[in-house]
C-alpha cells in the first residue's frame, strides 16, 4: 500500500483555511469536513486507493467528519499544530476540489454527501463507522450517466478533474490530463 500523499490531515486543513481566507470566505468547520471528505474520495478514486491524508472518516449524523480534526477544532483552546506545506504537486487538486465545491453550503454539502452511498452505508452500521477508503474509491470512480451524477450529487472524476487544453508548436489544440498507470 502506498504512503498517503500528505504528511498529516492539518496540511490539507490549513491549505483550505488558507484558500478561504484568500477567497476573502469564511471557512466552517462542517464545511471543511465536507471538503476534506471529498478531497480524501476523489483522490482515492484518481489514484486507485491511495490516501490523500492518514485519516479516516466516519459516519456522523450531521455528515461524513475526520474525528481527529473534529476533536480539536471543537475545543476553543486548539493545540499549536505546525503548519507544513502540502506537497507541490498536490496543490492543483485541492485547487480543483475548491472550486468544485468550496462556493457550497456545509449545509448542501452535508446533504448531499448524505446521498452518497458509502456515507449511507456506513451510517445504516450505526453512527461513527467508518467511511472505508475502499467505499470511496468504488464509488468515487465509477462511471455515471450525467443524470445519475446530478441525482447523487458526485460528479463523475473525469468531470471533476477537466483536462487542460494546450497547443502543440502549430497551435493545434491538444487536451492534457493526468496520466494514470494502467488506467488505460
């Protein structure tokens, strides 16, 4: 099993509080749980079960929530925690997940995560189940028609992670995506 691609949770925490605070937004708590999930899912989805972060998520009645990072921003009197960067190459992805879902409600978010079957599932174990990172890759990753996605409320990968187009010397356009091995 490979290493998760971040060194803690908190570097991706603090890269979307960083990203609100630059969007001049206020980032809830329950909204960067959301955002976390979904970053943790997709990436898994993209990179075939690797983890974003070591963390788990599980099954909360308000939504899908990392304990750890629900632990300590609950409390008024937070722990210093060091600020480490997110590795370079990650940072267009968090990008992504940001503008994807960062203009979202907690509160749409939640409801839609609620939708999503390895949120469901876990849930219908009984309240803080873990969300597997198994879950999230299945159901992150697979096809759906485009009104199956609106319905479920997750977008199929490919749309989430849209190819950059650039040009070849002759000005051709040419669409560029991330290559992933045995993908096909």
């Amino acid at each position: 099993m490979l290493a998760p691609a971040c060194d803690s949770v908190f570097d991706v925490v603090f890269w979307f509080i960083d990203r609100a605070l630059n969007d001049k937004e206020y980032l809830a708590p329950q909204k960067m749980h959301r955002l976390l999930y979904l970053a943790q899912a997709y990436f898994a989805a993209i990179n075939r079960g690797r983890r974003l972060v070591p963390a788990i998520f599980i099954a909360h009645e308000l939504g899908p929530l990392e304990p750890n990072v629900f632990r300590i921003f609950q409390s008024s009197e937070r722990p210093y925690i060091e600020r480490l960067m997110v590795p370079e190459a990650i940072e267009p992805f968090l990008d992504t997940v940001w503008r994807r879902f960062g203009h979202y409600s907690a509160d749409y978010l939640s409801r839609a995560l609620k939708l999503h079957q390895p949120y469901a599932d876990a849930l219908k174990e009984g309240p803080r189940t873990e969300i597997t990172i198994a879950a999230m890759t299945r159901f992150y990753s697979r096809k759906r028609s485009d009104s199956e996605a609106r319905v479920a409320t997750a977008p199929n990968v490919e749309r989430l992670i849209k190819p950059r187009v650039l040009r070849t010397q002759t000005g051709k356009p040419v669409a560029v995506k991330q290559w992933l091995p045995g993908g096909g």
